[in-house]
C-alpha cells in the first residue's frame, strides 16, 4: 500500500509542477508558446487533479478538521484554475490560426487567463504547504 501513495504522489507532484511550471513562465512572458503549451498544461493539471483526489481517498484518517477545509479550498482553487484555462482553449485555437496582426490581442487576453490561473494555483499550493499545520 504504501508503493502505491509513493507512486500516486510522485505522479501528483510532477504533474503539478509542470501544470503550475507553464502557467507561472506563460503568466510572465505574455502568453509566449501558449499554441504548444496550452494543451500538454491542460493534460497535467487534469492528471493533477485526479493524482491528488486519489491522494485525498488514500491518505485520510477520518475526520474533518482545519486542514482538511485549507486543502479543500486549495483543492477548489486547482479546480478553478483549471476552469480559467479551459475556457480558453478556444482563444489558443484562434491563435494559432489568426493573422500576424491580431496575434497581439489574443496573446493579452490568453496571458490575462493565464495570471489568474497562476494566482489560483499559488493559493492551492499554500494550501497544500499548510495543511499539515492544522
């Protein structure tokens, strides 16, 4: 049993480090390779997300105190950065097909997404960082 929590963590850490990874270096340079990155993102931070909800089944022992609601909470900012950024995989779509001349605008709007999620992810981290305190 316990192979299995190592193997569900690990996938759980690397899948969410490449998920907040991008989406902190997107955030921070503007949406730059949003067309090649967008997708493999969305794909960790589902990855993400399923890893640590099995995490959540794994390693509970009863009980609904502090931490447990930090991490939930952390748990709904993960999910609702993954919200922001799915919604818009219809701009990166666009992107990639638009002319040179309205790339610009597109690019702003997909790094505006891209800092909220960042934001999101920051806070679920914290949480994720705290929630053995409690």
């Amino acid at each position: 049993m316990m192979w299995l929590l190592v193997l569900v963590t690990v996938a759980h850490v690397l899948a969410g480090v490449f998920w907040a990874g991008t989406t902190a270096a997107l955030a921070r340079t503007g949406a730059a390779s949003v067309e090649i990155l967008a997708f493999p993102q969305i794909g960790a931070a589902v990855l993400a997300i399923l890893m640590g909800m099995t995490l959540w089944g794994l390693d509970r022992h009863g009980g609904a105190g502090l931490g447990d609601h930090i991490l939930g909470i952390g748990a709904l900012c993960a999910l609702a950065a993954l919200v922001v950024q799915v919604t818009a995989l219809g701009r990166v779509r666009a992107l990639r097909a638009a002319p040179e001349t309205e790339k610009p605008v597109l690019r702003r709007k997909l790094a505006s997404r891209q800092r909220i999620a960042a934001g999101l992810l920051g806070l679920t981290i914290a949480a994720m960082v705290s929630w053995h305190f409690f």
